[in-house]
C-alpha cells in the first residue's frame, strides 16, 4: 500500500510538472500564433514522419534482440517488436518515460528465468542509443556555428555573473566535484554485485569486439531517423528552415527527452526547442511548434503498442477458465 502511494505522488507530481512546463512555455510565445499554425499541418509531410517511424521501432527491436542473444537469452524479432511497441506506447502514457521499458525487461525476464539480465540488456540497448545520440549532438555542435556561438555567449555572461558574486565559495564546488570524481573511481575499483553484472553484461552485449560496429550502426541509423521525423514536422509546419540547420538543432532537443521527469517528454521538449532555438539566434515559437508536432506524431506512431495492449488482455482473459 505504502509503495501504491509513493508510485500514485509520483505520477501526479510529474504530470504537475509537465502542465507546469507547457504552461510555461505557452505562456512565454503567441499561443494564438502557435494554435494557428498547428492547425495548418501538411497531411503528406506528416504521413511521412508515421512512415518514418515504422523502420525506426524494428530496427530498435532487432537491436534490443542483437543484445539479448550475446548476453544467452532467446528474443524472437516478432515478440521483440510486439513488445517495443508496446512499451512505446505506454512510455507515451505513463509518467517518466522508462515504464514500458520496465515491463518489456520484466516480461523478457520471465520468459528467460532471469529478470536481472533482461533488465540490463534493456538497460545496455537504451544506453547504445543514448551514447549514439550524443555523438551526434557533439557533432552537430562542432559543425552548426550559430549553436555554439549561443552557448559560448551564455556561458560567458553565466560565468561573469558567477564572478560578480563575491559570496560564491568556489572552492566548495571544485571540492564537491573532486569528492564525485573519488567516489566514481572508488565505485569503478569496488564495485557492488550489481554494477559487477552490469560491467559483465556491457562487455558482452555493448563493447564485444564483434559487436560494437553494429550496435553503433543501428543506434545511427535510429538517431537518424528522429531526426528525419523533426524535420518532417518542420515541413508539416512550412517551416523553410534548410535541411541542415534542423538536423543540426534536432539533437539537444532529443537528449533533453531522456530526462525522466515529465509525462512523454512533453514540457521539457518544448522548453528545449525554445531555448536551443534562441541560442541559434531563432524564433523560440518556431522551436515549440515544431516540438509538439513532433510530440504528437511520437503519440500516434506508439498507437500499435494499443493495439498488443489490448490483444494481450484479450487473451489473457481467454485464458481464465470459466
């Protein structure tokens, strides 16, 4: 009951969170301007995106599957898509964003009669993605001049507010980030059971030397494809933005997706978009609609993971004897 109340407190505060951030944000830009063009889409640029998107969850699937198999556990690629897309959708759904992730790693788990290793290989498949999309927002941050111009200037007068504040202890915060330094070595040399499992598992299912290149290669190719849908949604909007500045401004945004405490994403996507758009010397309003275009085409490409929801309760109840 008790953890009943701590999971129901959970979700409620990230769903105040998340009305919080939109509300925010909607307030911050012409919310008729932004109603205006959202309802002034392009059909076929949209159709493109769903298009898009169907790839984009198989290819996830055989990649999740690819680390599975090198860690001794049987994933057929139909039961690894059924199951993506179903945890999708209830990512879509649920608060944080990771508990379709759980309950795909808890049923692999007892499929296999090990939920820890179904767990980390989820872990590891989600990490591949992660550390692939922010190889490419290095990239992108490297090549795209306005972005990193806007950071170096807000750093710049961040850093020159921090030094007009005499009352600041430097020396604590390089203290405290040594002390996290010490602590990540200590845990490196002296890890616990599960961290040991975890490093066991990477090596296998991540950094194998036969399969490295090709978890690379997919979790590319997966990037590559959220990118495709952002600049679909750009174009679905009539945004003439060139190609190359949206696949270079789309990253930031989709690594601030990975933060776990809103609904979806939503609110924090679009507090990104707006930001990294004014640091490219952009429209903020133009970011957020194309953030939530693009929220909204995530939503409906997840509606297949509804339909193996409800088949999976269909059968079940089939399977209750009468």
């Amino acid at each position: 009951m008790r953890g009943y109340r701590c999971l129901l407190s959970s979700s409620i505060l990230r769903w105040t969170l998340t009305l919080i951030l939109l509300g925010s944000v909607f307030w911050l830009v012409d919310i008729n301007a932004l109603l205006a063009r959202l309802s002034d889409l392009s059909p076929g640029w949209l159709a493109l995106a769903l298009l898009i998107s169907v790839p984009q969850i198989m290819l996830s699937a055989w990649r999740w599957r690819l680390t599975a198999r090198h860690m001794d556990m049987s994933l057929p690629l139909t039961t690894a898509i059924r199951e993506y897309y179903l945890s999708t959708f209830l990512n879509q759904m649920l608060p944080g964003g990771v508990t379709g992730d759980l309950g795909r790693a808890w049923r692999h788990g007892t499929r296999n009669a090990s939920h820890g290793a179904a767990l980390r290989a989820v872990i590891i498949e989600r990490a591949s993605g992660q550390a692939a999309l922010l190889l490419v927002a290095l990239a992108t941050l490297l090549i795209f001049t306005p972005l990193r111009h806007g950071l170096v200037e807000r750093w710049s007068r961040l850093n020159l507010m921090l030094h007009d504040r005499t009352d600041i202890p430097y020396a604590l915060v390089y203290l405290a980030l040594m002390m996290m330094g010490l602590a990540g070595v200590w845990a490196f040399r002296h890890p616990p059971q599960w961290l040991s499992a975890l490093r066991r598992d990477l090596r296998r299912g991540l950094w194998n030397r036969r399969l490295w290149l090709r978890q690379l290669a997919s979790s590319l190719a997966i990037v590559l494809s959220y990118m495709l849908v952002f600049v679909c949604c750009a174009r679905a909007l009539g945004e003439p933005l060139p190609t190359t500045t949206l696949l270079a401004l789309t990253p930031p945004v989709l690594m601030a997706m990975a933060i776990p405490i809103s609904v979806a994403g939503w609110g924090i996507r679009e507090s990104a978009a707006a930001l990294i758009w004014m640091l490219a010397g952009l429209s903020a309003q133009q970011g957020v609609a194309i953030s939530v275009t693009y929220g909204a085409i995530i939503l409906l490409s997840s509606l297949p993971g509804a339909v193996v929801l409800l088949m999976g309760r269909h059968t079940s109840s089939r399977q209750v004897p009468g």
